[in-house]
C-alpha cells in the first residue's frame, strides 16, 4: 500500500484542525468568545454557545480525520465548517469590522484576515477534492479496517 498525496492532504488538514482545536481548549473559552463577539455575526447566546462547542468540534474532527474514522461524515462535516469559516472571514473583511487577526490558532498564531480567507478558500476547494476521491483519500485509515 502507498501512501499517496490524499492522504497525506487528509492527515495535514486534520492536524490543522486538531492544532486550532486544541489550542482554544486548553485556554480559557472566554478567549475565543472574544474572538467570536468580534465578528459581529451572532446573537450572545449562539457566540457563547460556539465559543464551549467549536474547539472540541475542530479537534474531534481533526482526530477523525488523522485516523481515518468515518472519513464520508468528517469530511463533509470539515467542509461545512470550513465554509462557514470562509463565510464569516468574508463578512468581516466586507463589513471592514476592527480585527486584526482571525483568531484561528488561539493566542499561538496571528493569522491576518485576507489570509486566512485564503487558506479557508484553499482548504475548502482541497476538502471538496478529498470528498470526490474518498477511496484513495481511506488509505492507511481506520475506516479500511473496520469494515472488515
């Protein structure tokens, strides 16, 4: 069995996630609710709501994704949330709201939000590509072994 460039695009984007994920967890979530009150987006209970519940998405789904496990459901999962993302950066940057940095990685990594748009842009179109090659995207996952 090779290990061809899907999975290595599999384990990359679950390692992102699992990087961001983790990084909101281990901070207090009153960081990253700041973080989501500055979008400007959501009404206080659905900010808050998001600030307990999107890190241990983002590092469940990342986990998934390096091990393979339930790789049609986290896949799509990992482009419906990344596309949210992209939403919400571009609204931000069209609305010209004050944010200097997306808030991506926690306080770890200061990513400005023309770049993070892109990267979200990029990883969606490359999510969207592994959900087309779902089979060679299975290579060394849990999901090949399971089903037997």
């Amino acid at each position: 069995m090779v290990i061809n460039l899907f999975v290595i695009v599999r384990v990359i984007i679950g390692g992102v996630f699992v990087f961001s994920g983790f990084e909101k967890l281990i901070s207090p979530y009153q960081n990253f609710l700041y973080v989501v009150q500055g979008y400007e987006m959501f009404p206080s209970w659905l900010e808050n709501m998001a600030a307990h519940i999107m890190p241990w998405c983002e590092f469940f789904l990342g986990v998934f994704l390096l091990l393979g496990l339930w790789l049609r459901w986290v896949l799509r999962a990992v482009f419906i949330i990344t596309f949210m993302f992209v939403l919400i950066v571009a609204q931000a940057i069209i609305r010209n709201l004050p944010i200097a940095e997306c808030g991506c990685f926690g306080g770890l990594i200061s990513i400005p939000l023309p770049a993070i748009l892109s990267f979200d842009t990029i990883m969606l179109f490359v999510v969207n590509s592994l959900m087309g090659k779902e089979e060679r995207t299975r290579i060394l996952s849990l999901d090949l072994y399971l089903s037997n």
